[in-house]
C-alpha cells in the first residue's frame, strides 16, 4: 500500500499485495454472513490510531489487483473518509437511511475507482442506530452485491452498539493499534466485548505507527 501511507505491520490480506490484514472468521452474527461479497470490518478500541488511512490504503491497494472495492463510511455521525480522500459528496447515508435516496444514489467514487458511501457528520441520532435502521441498511447494501467483490467498513472506535453491528456483519475483522498502552488496552477490550456477546473468535491484529519490530 503506497498511498497515504503510515508504518503498519500485521498478516497478509489474501488477494492485496504489500497489504496489511486480515483472514477468514469462525461464526458469528452478522446479516452479511452468507454473502458472496468478502465484507472486512477495520476497527478500533480507541480512535487517533490510523484506522482510516488503513482502510485507504488497504481499498487503493485492492482496486490496484483489479477488485471491485466498496468502503462505507460506517463512523455514522463523524465521517471523516470523504475528507481524507477530497471528496464532496452531494448526499449520505442519513438520506438513505430516511428513505430520502437509495443506497446506490450516495455512492461517489474515490481515487482508482473504489466506491465508497459516505457518513454524515454531526448528527447524534445516526451514532445508535435502531433495529428498522439496521434492517434498512442491511437490505439496501445486499443490492450491491452484483457490482462489489470487496466491502470495506470503516467503523468508529470503542464499543458502541453500532461498531459492535457493523463488525458482526462482517466475514473479517481487522482490529487497528498503536504500541501506546491505551490503544492496547482498549483494543482488548473491544475484542473481548465482541468475543463474549457475540461470539466472534477470529482478529487480525494491524499495529500501525510502530517505530521497529520489537515495538
């Protein structure tokens, strides 16, 4: 991954050379499990680590092998991946998620050509989402299946009922530290949350900003 780039080390992504993450998950709750779509989750216990620019780099890097990549924006109320990559989108998810567009009419394309939704900022009510959002979102992202071979999420950080969704919803989990103890800390703890209520067993572990390998 050369774009954006910031020191990272963690396995191999099958299918993205020079990547950073991930691999295939045991069980677990999440709607999109049965997809044909690859669904990878880029996580967090605590946000200033780098998650974004990951999930960047990781998407470029992917689009580069030819993949059809889609990235959703899924911090929903403090978007930030439209911003990184110079983009102004005209609408967002709160459009689709008030029946306002369809999910296909957000969707801006990003450098190499990845698709990506874009979040809305500012806007308390998206940071919980209720049951008929997410049943809304998830069929609306099911309509996409044809023209995506990878969906990237970009969640927020912590342990919020949204992260805790949209990483059940993934096929993989990718969980993004810093060697600071906190980030470490809260890592875990993100990690524990989901192992123990929702019966997720399989992380890759992305450590970025690491100064040597002993770090």
């Amino acid at each position: 991954m050369k774009e954006i780039a910031e020191d990272k080390k963690a396995g191999p992504v099958e299918g993205a050379e020079g990547s950073s993450a991930a691999g295939k998950k045991g069980a677990g709750n999440g709607a999109r499990k049965g997809s044909v779509v690859r669904v990878i989750s880029v996580t967090s216990g605590k946000g200033g680590v780098g998650k974004t620019c990951c999930v960047v780099n990781l998407a470029i890097s992917l689009a580069r092998e030819g993949k059809r990549v889609l990235v959703f924006d899924a911090d929903l109320g403090l978007c930030n991946l439209d911003v990184m990559l110079g983009l102004s989108p005209k609408y967002n998810i709160n459009h689709v998620l008030r029946g306002e567009k369809q999910i296909e009419d957000v969707i801006v394309k990003g450098p190499e050509g990845i698709m990506v939704i874009p979040a809305a900022s500012g806007i308390s009510e998206l940071t919980n989402l209720n049951a008929e959002q997410r049943l809304a979102l998830t069929s609306s992202m099911e309509m996409l299946d044809k023209d995506v071979d990878i969906m990237i999420i970009d969640t927020g950080a912590g342990i919020s009922n949204n992260v805790m969704f949209f990483n059940t919803a993934a096929q993989e989990i990718i969980v993004v530290v810093t060697p600071e103890p906190t980030s470490l800390t809260d890592a875990y703890a993100l990690m524990k949350v989901l192992m123990k209520k929702h019966g997720e067993k399989s992380f890759k572990l992305l450590v970025n900003t690491a100064r040597g390998e002993k770090e």
